[in-house]
C-alpha cells in the first residue's frame, strides 16, 4: 500500500521531469498504438502463426513479412527477476531501486518487464500487459496472476495517473456527468476536487450534493472567459495534478435547421477554444509539476465525442468542434509529454442528457463515463471509447472511415 | 448661446455634477439568460491583443465581444416586434436629440427591498406625481430600486430561483400610462431588463418591451447610481452606439445633476 505523501515543502526546488527512453521504430508503435486503447497485441505471422516479440519487420521463424498486429492471451512465467541498482538513464538512475524480470508468455515470446512489487520471486505464473510509460510509449508490465491496482506500487504508479492522494479540476460541475465524475474522483481518494461552474447565478439540480462531498471546492469558471480561466490558473494551477475537461456546449444541429452560425459558434468557443484556453493557462503549471513526487502533475482529461472521429449530420456543427478539441488535443498532448503529463481522451457516444433527448438508446449514463475516467487513469490508457455505440463506430471507423461517413450521411 | 456656456461654466465650476449611471463592462458582470435552445446574447468577453509584448512592444489594446443587450444598454424600438415597422427604430437611426431628456427618477427602493417582484404601477405613480410633479413629455421615466446596488453579486443581482428571475419591474398599465398620457422617451431600471423578471406572466409578456418600444420609445437597462439624483431636475444623456440597423447597444449613461 502506498502511504499518503507528506505535504510538499513549497521552498524546496521541484525535481525536473525526466522521461524513460521515447525511440520506438514505426512497426514497434503497434504496441503502443494498442496498448494507448488498454489492449495487448503482439505480431502474429499470417503465414506460420508464430507470435513475435519485440516487435519486427519479418517473422523471425519463416521470413515472411506479412504480421499482423493480434490480441494476444497475457499470461506467462516468471523464469527470472532482478533488481535494478544502477543506470545510466536518468528515469531510472532517479527511481532506483527498480525491479525487472523476464517473463515467457504462454503464447511464445520472452519479454523483459517491469515487475509489480506483489509479484512472488521467479519461477510462478503472472500476467502481462502492455502499458504506456511516462514517455507515452508501452513497455511490458508484470502483475500478480490475480487482478491488482498497479497504483499501489511505486513503480507501476508511475505507468498510471490514478487519482488517489492528487488535487483534480473538473471543470464543469453543472451536468450530470460532471457531478459523477466528482463523486468518482471523491471516491477514488483525491486529495481535493476543484469543481468549476459557469453563470454562477444559476443554480443548478445537484449543486447541494456536490458542496457536501468533503474535499470539493466549487469555483466560478466559464471556459469562454479568457479572463476567468487566466485568474483560476494563478489561483489553483500550480496545484492542479490531474484536469479533467469536460465542459461541454452541444446543441443537435447540422447546418441546414438552424440559421445563423451563433450555436456552432457558442459550440467551438467551449469545445474548441475553451480547450485551448485551459492548456494555454493551466498546462505551462502541470508541465512544470510532472515529477514533483508521488502526487505530481499526471494527466489531462478531454471528454470529446465519438462524433470527433467521423461528423454525425444531425449533431453536425458538435461534431465539429468535438474534431477540432481531438485534433487540439493531439498537439497538448506532445506538449505535454515532455513533462510526463499524459492526456487521455474520452471518446464517448451519445451521452444520457438533455440534448440527446431524441437519440435513442444506449446511451452513456453519467456513471458509466465517471467509470471509464476513473479506469483510464488507473490503467494508463490514452484513448477511451466508452458505450456501445462509440466501440460500434470505432470498429467501423478503423475498418475503412469512408465506409463510416458513408454510412453515417443516410 | 447662453445655455450652453452657462452648462459649461457650471461643469467647470462644479455646480452642474455629472454622475456616471453606468456599469462597468467586464466578463463576470450577469447576462440574460434565455431558455438554452433559444439564440443567446454574447456575455461580454475581453481578449488581449498586446501588452507591450512580443504582440505589440509599446502598446496596449483588446478585442471585446458582446451583445448589443450586453451590461447598461439601450433598446431601441426595433428590438421588439410590437415596434418593428416604426420609422427611424433602429439605433442608427433615431434622431439624436432624443438621446437628451429630464429625468423623472420615482423611487421605489423601499418597495423592491420588501418584494423582489415588486411591479411599480399607475397608482403609485399617481401619487408621486401629487409629490414631485407632472411627468413631463420627452422625459426619462427612471425606476429606482437599489438594485444595482448587488451588481457586485450576481447570484443576487440575477435572483434566479427554480421558478425564474425575481427583479422589480413595472406592470402594464404603469407603462401604458407613461407613454400614452405622459408621452415619456423611455424608461429605465437598475436590473437586467426594463420589464420585471417574471414579467413573461404579464399580459401582453413583457409589457415595458410591448407598449414602450411599440410606441418608438426607448429602453435603459443595468443603471447604477440612481440614488446620486434628485427625483426631478437631471438630465440625462444616454446615446447609443451607431449600430447600423441596431437593436440596441451597450452606452455610458450620464446625468447631469445641478447642485443646490
């Protein structure tokens, strides 16, 4: 179990973050393409089955190039482990002691991983999994057979973002999302919740409940003020480790039903330039903070839309701006990967509120969305795509998009 | 011309004050607020261009955006349907000298702070009239209530509960009164609009907005420092922005208040 750190000292000088080693080929960022979506895939040869590992341009059984990128079963052995006293890395040279072992997987490869401090001396059975590191590279992680908060572990915590003794901004506390994203967050252990919401003069359904969740501040933040945002960041940025964006402004037009460009407008101010306003105050913070401890800065939240991948006619101009965050969040997220700040993106599809009123269901409830942060951050995934509908149209959209957009225009 | 050295003179030498009702245009300060699917007002919002920076070394300036119904402002007639095809309803084109009137300033700052809804009404108008004298024609009607005076909190300057808006406001004979037996230029209030917050239950809704501007008279929304004048006597100048076509716009109220 992870002790609660000690309250940080605010004369001393905060470490620099340093970052384990980013290189990866193109064909060895397969495994960080699947493992950014909490999946482990490893080469499999087309043509004589074998599983390869590391990853490689030709089967190192029968030559042949054609290697698929497959889900693989994540269980193997432990044939050795050890323990880490030097390195020349800087990562490594300022975590040390580290643990490492090399493990067999039961479906071939033998991989060097990291070792969760719960897994038993070689030999004994454990499982694998590909997780992103720091850099936003996946590395091979070993856990104890039986499912384990990698967070609790000194040195798996730093592969995740977990919540637990850290200060969080939610950023819109005003929706049904927002406030099970805070309770989830409460829950988990945060240190202490920032909670934002905009027009304070109005109150809002569930605005009681969430000033009595201990360790939750509500302040005035209205992500189309410049103003207002700049003034929070010198209030709380400083402090802020993780930031969770979920301001959202959606109205259920397309082009042609409303006149005037004032929704789509009001739609990228929040989505697109609120975005861009927050990273522009808070990020140069966090980017500061990445390696201040056991509670440093460790990730940015942007709840997007599934719409972000391929428009939806009839949500057209939300569509929109939700491509416009995801297309802004790509470059926060190499802006803040130098510092380790991973920035997860919550792909979702329909929500369950008022302005998906008309859309059937499934849709995703306000819980559902809190549990798919909550695990994002846990895990150390990048991409979330949580409900049915946004796993159907990310299938689709990543067999052949133009089918997708196709499909979506009838 | 006389008058008008005189006024200069009595600027100069103190005996004419003029005092700001004016409200300061920054991002905190409330907006209307329509139901959400409806088109909104822009709050109004403020974004740097340089500060003698990189963006531009020896000088500072913004960009600001806002509605024309943002912070104090004016609605002109056109901003209602009731006034839709009068002549010369739009900001740009109503004749300046209409920007200039006395002020006829009926307290009702005891009645607001009893009853948020307060609707201030032709009797009570009546009898101020017995007080302080006829209300003249061409004249600012100005409805004082304190209001202003929560702009610093707009959780109570808006007073929002879960059946709406709750500010004081004037009923519709109140207004039928002024602009067909007083013939005013317009009328004004401390709080977000010219009509009471639950003023969407009057008949006709909104009826300052209905019968004032349906006459091609004027509004003033958002004043401050009623309280700095006296019930007769002031003039104010209040001169919108020459928006083209305009429904209205955000302006520096004045009053001009001579000293006894």
């Amino acid at each position: 179990m992870l002790e609660r750190p000690k309250r940080k000292n605010p004369v001393l000088r905060t470490r620099l973050p340093t970052l384990p080693p980013a290189a990866r080929s193109r064909v060895a960022l397969g495994l960080t393409a699947a493992a950014a979506l909490g999946r482990f895939e490893l080469q499999q040869c087309r043509d004589c089955g074998t599983v390869q590992y590391p990853p490689r341009e030709a089967c190192q059984k029968c030559l042949s190039v054609r290697l698929d990128w497959k889900p693989q079963p994540q269980t193997g052995d432990l044939l050795s482990d050890t323990v880490l006293h030097h390195s020349n890395d800087l990562f490594f040279r300022e975590r040390l002691p580290w643990r490492l072992g090399l493990v067999k997987l039961d479906c071939g490869p033998t991989v060097v991983a990291h070792l969760h401090e719960r897994v038993a001396q070689a030999a004994g059975k454990v499982t694998v999994a590909a997780k992103l590191d720091r850099a936003g590279q996946a590395v091979m992680v070993a856990l104890p057979p039986k499912e384990i908060d990698m967070a609790e572990d000194r040195q798996l915590r730093e592969f995740t973002c977990d919540p637990k003794f850290r200060k969080v901004l939610v950023t819109d506390g005003k929706t049904a999302t927002g406030q099970a994203l805070v309770k989830a967050l409460a829950d988990a252990g945060a240190d202490l919740i920032w909670v934002g919401h905009a027009e304070p003069w109005k109150k809002f359904a569930g605005f009681d409940e969430l000033k009595a969740i201990k360790r939750v501040t509500l302040l005035p933040l209205d992500v189309t003020d410049s103003k207002n945002v700049r003034e929070l960041a010198a209030e709380v940025g400083g402090k802020v480790d993780i930031l969770v964006n979920n301001a959202e402004h959606h109205r259920a037009y397309g082009i042609s039903n409303r006149s005037g460009v004032d929704a789509a407008r009001a739609e990228m101010d929040v989505n697109y330039f609120g975005l861009l306003r927050l990273a522009q105050e808070f990020g140069p913070a966090m980017r500061g903070r990445g390696a201040d401890g056991l509670a440093s800065a460790t990730a940015w939240v942007n709840v997007l839309s599934i719409y972000a991948l391929a428009n939806f006619p009839s949500h057209g101009t939300f569509s929109a701006s939700k491509a416009a965050a995801h297309s802004l969040s790509q470059c926060l997220r190499a802006e803040l990967r130098p510092a380790g700040v991973r920035v997860i993106n919550i792909f979702p599809g329909p929500l369950d509120d008022e302005w998906n009123q008309l859309l059937p269901p499934p849709k995703v409830a306000p819980a559902a969305l809190a549990n798919a942060v909550l695990k994002a951050l846990r895990e150390g995934v990048e991409d979330v795509y949580p409900g049915d509908v946004a796993q159907e149209w990310l299938a689709r959209w990543r067999d052949n998009p133009k089918a997708l957009e196709k499909e979506l225009s009838t | 011309m006389s008058a008008l050295a005189d006024l200069a003179k009595g600027l100069a030498r103190g005996k004419i004050k003029v005092v700001d009702l004016t409200e300061t245009l920054a991002p905190e300060f409330p907006s209307i607020s329509l139901p959400p699917e409806m088109g909104q007002a822009w709050p109004f919002r403020i974004e740097e261009v340089s500060r003698y920076d990189e963006r531009g070394p020896a000088w500072y300036w913004n960009n600001f955006s806002c509605g024309e119904h943002t912070g104090t402002h004016f609605d002109a007639p056109i901003h209602w349907v009731s006034g839709k095809d009068l002549p010369n309803n739009a900001v740009d084109s109503i004749a300046p000298e209409r920007f200039i009137g006395p002020a006829f300033v009926v307290d009702c700052s005891k009645q607001a702070r009893k009853d948020p809804d307060f609707l201030l009404t032709r009797p009570f108008l009546v009898k101020w009239e017995k007080t302080h004298g006829r209300i003249s024609p061409r004249s600012w009607v100005l409805m004082r209530t304190d209001w202003s005076k929560k702009s610093d909190d707009p959780v109570a300057y808006q007073n929002y509960d879960e059946t709406g808006q709750h500010t004081p406001g004037p009923d519709t004979d109140a207004v039928r009164f002024l602009v067909e037996e007083r013939d005013i230029l317009g009328f004004g209030t401390e709080s977000i609009g010219t009509d009471a917050g639950q003023a969407y239950h009057l008949r006709p809704p909104y009826p300052c907005h209905y019968y004032m501007h349906g006459a091609g008279r004027y509004g003033l929304q958002c004043l401050k420092n009623l309280d700095q004048l006296p019930p007769t006597g002031a003039v104010v100048v209040a001169a919108p922005l020459k928006i083209k076509n305009g429904s209205g716009s955000p302006l520096r109220v004045l009053a001009l208040v001579e000293s006894k």
